[in-house]
C-alpha cells in the first residue's frame, strides 16, 4: 500500500489545487453570510460556475496531448453546462415579475424536444468514448501516471456536500458553492494533465 501510494498519488500543492483550496475553505462563511439569491439560478455563484467550466473547455480542446481523450473531457463539461442552465430554459424562460421562477418545458413551445436532445447528446457523448476506446486512455492515466491527490479528494468533497445540500439540507448557496467546489477540483485536473509534464504520459 505504501509503495502504491507514493508511486501513484501526488501530494503536491498546485496553483489550480489552492483554488479548490480556497473555495472550501470560502464554504462555510458562503453559506453563514450570503443572502439566498446568490445561490439563485443565474445567481452570483453560478455565473462564476459557467466561467470556470469554460476555462475547462479551453484546457481540453487545446490540450497537446492525448487529444481525443481531452476532446471527451470538453464534451462531459458541456453536459454539465447544459445542466447548469437547464438546456437553456433557465436563461430564456423566466416568469416574469417572479424571482428564481422559470416556465417548464411542457410551458414551452417544442419544449418536449429538449429532453431528449439532451439525452441524445449524453449518448452521442457514450457513443465517441466507446467507438474511440477512450477507456483504454482512462486506464493508461490511472496506471502510468500520479493522481494528484487533493484536487480528486477535494472533488469528491464538493460531489459529495452538493449532493447532501440538495436532497437533505436543500440550502442553495451551499448547494451551488459546493457545486462551484467539485468544478473547479475538475477543471484543476484537466489542467494538470493537459499542461504539466507530470501528469502528461508519454505518446
């Protein structure tokens, strides 16, 4: 286990790992000390959430290696986008004169369609993994490279706290913040390895 463990986690602190740091440490004075809204759909913490995604989208698609695989993780991050926003209902739609109140799809003209584009696009998604046998690059990474222990920990975190913040504590700052924590661990890694030398395997 200890020759696992130095072999394949690394432990370093990185400039995008203090990021993740800071935003949970930022959890706690998010949810004591910010009024409701900011955890509003289109809210302060959400927007922030879409730039860093964004930032993700650019780490993928200009990686200089391994590109197919980056090309997938871009992918995934435009399905959290998607969901971000809803497939846009939550950016076009509002009820006007009610605040964080958004029409539903079956309100919408052709809103039935949106379901399914979507899942036809998470399937489109599966389809490339597969057919490109990126599961192979997966295992490659898991098994020729280290993990960079914090960001995955710290992502793991944010997954787990968002998940308890909208099924048990249903408190939407918290819920979005911890959201903001689990993309920016994510984005961290995606940066790692399609920039830094230590993460990158050899082509």
């Amino acid at each position: 286990m200890i020759d696992f463990i130095k072999k394949h986690l690394d432990f370093k602190i990185y400039g995008v790992t203090w990021l993740s740091i800071l935003t949970a440490i930022a959890i706690i004075p998010c949810v004591l000390f910010l009024p409701e809204r900011f955890g509003y759909e289109n809210g302060l913490l959400e927007n922030i959430q879409m730039v860093v995604l964004f930032c993700g989208l650019y780490f993928a698609f200009t990686s200089k290696v391994d590109k197919k695989f980056f090309v997938f993780a871009g992918l995934v991050l435009t399905i959290l986008m998607l969901r971000e926003i809803n497939c846009g209902r939550t950016l076009f739609f509002p009820v006007p004169g009610v605040e964080n109140a958004f029409y539903s799809w079956k309100d919408i003209k052709y809103g039935y369609l949106a379901h399914p584009l979507y899942g036809l696009y998470i399937a489109s998604v599966a389809v490339y993994f597969l057919w490109n046998k990126l599961f192979l690059n997966f295992w490659n990474i898991v098994k020729n490279t280290k993990l960079p222990f914090w960001n995955i920990f710290l992502m793991i975190l944010g997954m787990g706290l968002g998940l308890y913040a909208e099924h048990g504590m249903e408190n939407m700052v918290l819920e979005e913040i911890t959201e903001l924590l689990f993309y920016i661990s994510l984005v961290g890694i995606i940066c790692l390895y399609s920039r830094n030398k230590n993460f990158i395997i050899d082509q």
